[in-house]
C-alpha cells in the first residue's frame, strides 16, 4: 500500500500467523523492516451443545423446560425466542443448563459467547414449544323432571368434534364418557337426580375443557292413591 503521511490499515486478516511490514522506497528502492511484528491467532468458539425440551402443553399449564445437554465454564448461554432474547444469559457450570418452563409458543434457540474472548456459537438443534387448543366448549342439554320408577330424562351436548372424550358427571361422580361424533351427543336417559355436566378431553394433547352450562335431574314423587 502506498503511503498516506498517516497510519495504515492493511484489514482484517483472517490468516493465523505473525506479521511484519516492510517498507519499500519507491524512488530509491531501499527497503527497511518496520518496527516490531503483531501475531494474529484464532480462539476456538464454544463447543455447541444439544438444545433440548420443548413440546406441547395446554392452555394454563405450566409450560415446558427449555434447555442444553451441557455447558462450560466461561460461557455465557442466551436463550432466544426466534430473535427475542428470553430472560437473562445463564453462566455456564460445566454440566447442563436448564432455562426454566416457557409458556410462549415458538422455536427457541440458544447462543453461546465465551466471556473472555466474545467468541460465539450457535449451540446444536432447537426446541419448539407448541401451546396446544382446548376442545371447543359445546352446550350441556337435556335433563328435566320425571316421575319415581320412570325411564328418566335424557341428557346430551349439542355438539362434538372427533378426536374429543367427553365425560359425563352427576356432581363429582362419572357417569359415562362417550367419544365425539361431530355432531350431538346423547347421554342416554339418567335416572339419578342431581346436576349434570360435562368434561371434555383431547385423547391426543390430554388438554381438558368443561362444557358449557350443566342440566338438572330431578325425580319428582309417586303420589299414592
């Protein structure tokens, strides 16, 4: 590089080696070795541990654990939400790192940056947190009053989706579950007095949704002659 009157930046070098410069007159062709020499190396970015957790939970559920399968001493870990850093960086101990249970849906992710050199790493793998629907809430039907000794009164729900469990209660005391059809469901006739209602259950994600209202069974007395 031709000479300024001011300092030289020869760039970034990405060549580990020591590096000299010699200055060369252009006129006279003299050349003389400029003062000392820089050693330019490279540091070895953090070693990339497995992200691990995740999964599904149902709405009000306490989420799941996002974390790494290790970690070293020195390292920084951040625990991302896509771009959106989540929570303070966890110093590493040198075993695995658990950032806790999160409770917003996305694909988390985590950087690690060694808090001497600044050195970062993308550590191995994500974790997706999917915050699963509860089963729609379709309307309790049915119930009513008959007489002593009678066939009872029907109860049901005006709806169903597939895939769903729904559980009938008397109180606190089940009755019978019967799986959704997509369309109405029909208890069948109940016989007990009390009041009726209804407990759905996706049979894949567990989540559980009561359904709307509850229907009353009354037993109405056999007058005697």
């Amino acid at each position: 590089m031709a000479g300024t009157g001011l300092g030289i930046d020869f760039g970034a070098i990405v060549i580990p080696g020591i590096y000299t410069v010699v200055a060369t007159d252009i006129a006279a062709g003299c050349s003389r070795t400029m003062t000392g020499s820089q050693t330019v190396g490279t540091t070895p970015a953090p070693v990339a541990y497995n992200v691990i957790g995740g999964g599904n939970f149902c709405p009000g559920g306490a989420g799941v654990h996002v974390g790494i399968s290790g970690s070293a001493i020195g390292v920084n870990y951040q625990l991302f939400r896509g771009t959106v850093p989540v929570g303070s960086a966890v110093l590493g101990s040198g075993s695995a790192i658990d950032f806790g249970s999160q409770t917003i849906a996305g694909t988390y992710t985590v950087v690690g940056t060694n808090t001497t050199t600044g050195c970062t790493s993308n550590m191995s793998g994500s974790a997706i947190v999917i915050l699963n629907t509860l089963p729609t809430a379709y309307n309790v039907i049915g119930g009513g009053n008959y007489c002593a000794g009678g066939a009872g009164v029907h109860v049901g729900l005006s709806n169903s989706a597939l895939g769903i469990n729904y559980t009938l209660y008397n109180g606190f005391s089940l009755v019978s579950s019967v799986l959704g059809t997509g369309g109405p469901l029909d208890f069948g006739p109940q016989t007990a007095a009390g009041t009726y209602s209804v407990l759905a259950t996706n049979s894949t994600t567990t989540c559980q949704a009561s359904m709307t209202g509850s229907v009353t069974v009354v037993v109405n007395p056999v007058v005697s002659p």
